[in-house]
C-alpha cells in the first residue's frame, strides 16, 4: 500500500554533453572547429553579455526635468489653475462679474498654454538639417574650394 519509487541511480555524474555546449566557444570568442558537429547548417553565434539596465527616473526627477526643458508650460498651467480657483470663490461671493472676468481669464490663459505647449512640441521637432540623401555644401567642395574659388584650369 506505500508508494512506490522507481529505483534510478542517484548518483552524481554529470549529463552527457551534446555538440552545442558552451565548451564550443575558445576564450577569444572564436568557435573551436573540433567540437562542432560535421552537419551544421549555421554558424553558431556566442551569447551577447546581459544588457545594462537605467535605473527608473522618479516622479521628481521627472517633474523636475520637464519644468527645466519647457518652463513657460507649468507657469501657464499654475496661471489657469488661479483664474479657476478666483473664479469659483467670487462665484461663492456672489460676484458675477469679477466670476465672469476670471472665467475668461482662465480660457484664454488655457488658450495660451495650449499654444506655449505646441510652440515648444514645433521647436523640439525643427531641425536645420538638410533632407536625407542630400549632399551638404561643405562636403561638395571641401576646403573651401567652391565653383570659380582658384579651382584647376582658370588663369
């Protein structure tokens, strides 16, 4: 009624190796030919090292680095968070025109923002370099030597 348990040999020998081991591989980085199988089709290519990982960029570092690339944006977003705020209170205040003046405020700072925050997405994408595949100027004639600048064959 026990269980029952297959008698294997436990004891500590090491697998048969196959041909693809990484004994295959010199200290070089070069393939020792003896080891590898006469039928291989493909070259076998050696492990590439683990990668670095960055370590993650924290909530404040992120803040931080946006507040220091695109400034004019928070500003503009602290500018229509007050408007908002000032017009809610003279709402409660029941203050209908100062509540209407800091609605209207507040679009239009929103307005900005929204522009500040394209113009900068506009800047960030503009480059001056030439198209690709084109031959830059300095690179068609180098040192200087342009069309009729002392070239060969003028007196």
């Amino acid at each position: 009624m026990g269980a029952q348990h297959s008698m294997q040999s436990t004891s500590c020998e090491s697998p048969p190796k196959d041909d693809f081991t990484s004994s295959t591989f010199e200290s070089d980085g070069t393939i020792d030919q003896s080891l590898t199988p006469k039928n291989a089709a493909a070259p076998i290519v050696p492990p590439r090292p683990m990668p670095q990982l960055m370590r993650p960029e924290t909530f404040e570092e992120k803040l931080y680095r946006k507040f220091k690339a695109e400034p004019l944006v928070p500003i503009g977003c602290i500018t229509t968070a007050y408007f908002l705020g000032s017009g809610i209170k003279s709402f409660y205040n029941r203050d209908p025109v100062k509540s209407q003046t800091m609605m209207r405020l507040r679009v239009g700072s929103q307005f900005a923002t929204i522009l500040i925050f394209m113009g900068y997405a506009g800047w960030n994408s503009f480059t001056f370099d030439f198209a690709p595949g084109m031959a830059v100027p300095s690179e068609q004639f180098p040192m200087g030597k342009g069309k009729g600048e002392g070239g060969e064959g003028e007196q």
